[in-house]
C-alpha cells in the first residue's frame, strides 16, 4: 500500500496501550515486540505481496527472506513462520509447490520452522509469510534511535524494484544480472543482524517496499534527527542502475517519491534519474544501520568476518535540519 495512504489509514485506529507492547505502530517500525517476561520477547511480522520473478521458486525464496528480514533488524532471531497464499483456481497447482518449496528452503537456512499457514482462492497470486522470533526486551533495536554523529551502513546494494521491473516489461535482457539481482534478493540478513548485536548499533531498518529514502524518513522523523546521504557511495546494482529509471518505475516507487519528494533536500548536482533511484521500491533490501561513530570500524570488521558482501558507509546522522533528510553527490 502508498506510504501516504497507509499514514492516513493508520492515524484513524485507536491505539492500544499495554506496558508488555514494547514497539507497536507508532514509529512505523519493522515489527511488533511484545514482551513475555523479563529477559524474553517475541518479535511478530507479516509481509504478503504480489510475484517479482516469474521463477515461483525464486518468487518464494525471495518472499521469505524479505519477511524474515523484519525480525533480524528488530535484533530478533526467528522461531516460527505461517505461511499465506491467495492462489487463483486457474493456475497449476505446482506453481504452489514450487513457491512454498523455495520459501521452506529459505526458512530452514535461518533456523526457524513452518507451523502451518493459510490458503484462499484469489483473483491474483499473492504469496507471504507471518513470522515470530525471540529477541531480549532489553537489546531490541529500533528504527527511532539513531543519535547526531552515527555513520549510516547499507548492506545490500539497491536498484532491485527498477532491474525487475525492467525485466516484466522485457527491457532488461541481461541474463546474469537478473540471477545476481535474485541472488541478493534471497540473501538472508542474519549476518548483518548478528554483527549489529555484537557491536551495539543505535537503530536500524530494513530497505524495502518504501525503498531507501522511504525508509530512511521513517528513521529520521522516528529519531528527531537529519539523515544525509552521500549518492557516489551508495551501492547499486548494476552501479549504473539509474540509467533504467527513465522506463522501468513502478507504481510503488512512484508513490514513494510522491510522499517523501518535499522532505527531501536534493544537492542540484544530483540527477533527477539519481533521485528517482533512492526511491526505488526494493523487494528483501539490505539493514540500514545507524551506528555511533565510534563503533564504525568494529561494525565493519564484523561484517566482513560474517561474510556480509555490501558494507557501505553512505552517509550519517545530524541534528534535525530544515528537512529530516538531505542527499549529496
């Protein structure tokens, strides 16, 4: 759903308080955190969307890690998943298989199990999963807690919603970048989460649906805080991705310009196509992780022993400004 439609919805629900719900909706976190009892919380998430790939194995594995994801930037660790399925009657029941086969191989990488799920008959193939983790109420990590002077890490490289939209509309013909563009959609973000809690990191959040400027806001304006980016050391894939964005933008990634554009401070030096990149709504991104500067080089040797591939330092924190974000070339 629109990031500004789903805001607007939002503010219309009564709030529930209970002093167990240690993060609910109101800094649009990556998951509910419900505390059971001293020392032990249960990280709860759900994600459903529509295929990216036409490959339904690659579409279920892709799928999973994506809601796994939530949990492991909470600093969770995943126990259970349910899946849920709205299948349209025409289609080949091995499509099905083949979606829940990839999402299993997924799951079981990280540890947890399949307990079950759901499935209805639907007019389009939506696939996603509801997934519960562990996590100690007292090392929960927030997307609202990045502090002036932290360095921002990305971990995965963006451009993933543009290549796969390209290749829907049969304008991206190149074969190996579609599988590396696969491939880091299917990666889990285990890795990344272990170094975070190893280290002690200030917030983070995952790069997804809203893509990494969407995000990026709900951390800023969570946090009281000014997010700056630096464009030259952001990782994409390809590195020349925005060369795509004249002819492969989604809906989705439209809809992520149009709520954040004017609480963005743009350098005139970058591109509209740059721009339009930074929205790009990623499908199963990497952490963006706010991490005092004092910690940055531990946080990055971490990473590297885990074998986390993308370890960019693509900007920092500021005192609140004139705007919650601000991109530079």
């Amino acid at each position: 759903m629109p990031q500004d439609i789903l805001v607007r919805c939002l503010r219309g629900v009564p709030q529930v308080r209970n002093e167990d719900l240690i993060v609910a909706g109101e800094t649009y976190d990556d998951a509910g955190v419900y505390r059971v009892h001293e020392g032990l919380a249960l990280v709860q998430t759900v994600d459903v969307f529509t295929p990216v790939v036409d490959d339904p194995r690659a579409f279920g594995a892709i799928v999973a890690a994506n809601a796994l994801s939530d949990v492991y930037a909470m600093g969770g660790v995943p126990l259970t998943v349910l899946n849920i399925m709205g299948f349209p009657g025409q289609l080949d029941p091995g499509v099905m298989t083949e979606i829940l086969t990839g999402a299993a191989e997924v799951v079981r990488e990280a540890g947890a199990v399949a307990a079950g799920g759901h499935t209805l008959i639907d007019a389009e193939l939506k696939f996603g999963l509801a997934v519960t983790g562990l996590v100690d109420p007292d090392r929960v990590i927030r997307n609202s807690t990045a502090r002036p002077g932290d360095r921002l890490v990305l971990t995965k490289p963006i451009g993933s919603g543009l290549v796969t939209t390209g290749l829907k509309r049969d304008l991206v013909k190149d074969e190996a970048l579609a599988r590396e563009v696969i491939r880091q959609m299917t990666l889990l973000n285990r890795d990344a989460a272990e170094a975070m809690k190893e280290v002690g990191v200030s917030a983070a959040t995952d790069i997804t649906g809203y893509g990494l400027l969407g995000h990026a806001l709900e951390m800023a304006e969570g946090s009281g805080v000014t997010l700056r980016f630096r464009w030259e050391r952001i990782p994409r894939l390809p590195p020349d991705v925005e060369k795509l964005a004249e002819t492969c933008v989604s809906g989705g990634t439209s809809s992520n310009r149009r709520h954040a554009l004017d609480r963005v401070a743009f350098d005139p030096a970058v591109t509209g196509a740059q721009r339009l990149t930074l929205f790009d709504a990623q499908t199963s991104g990497g952490l963006l992780i706010a991490v005092p500067a004092e910690r940055l080089d531990a946080l990055l040797a971490a990473l590297e022993r885990r074998g986390v591939e993308t370890r960019a330092v693509v900007g920092e924190v500021l005192p609140a400004g004139e705007k919650p974000l601000a991109v530079v070339p």
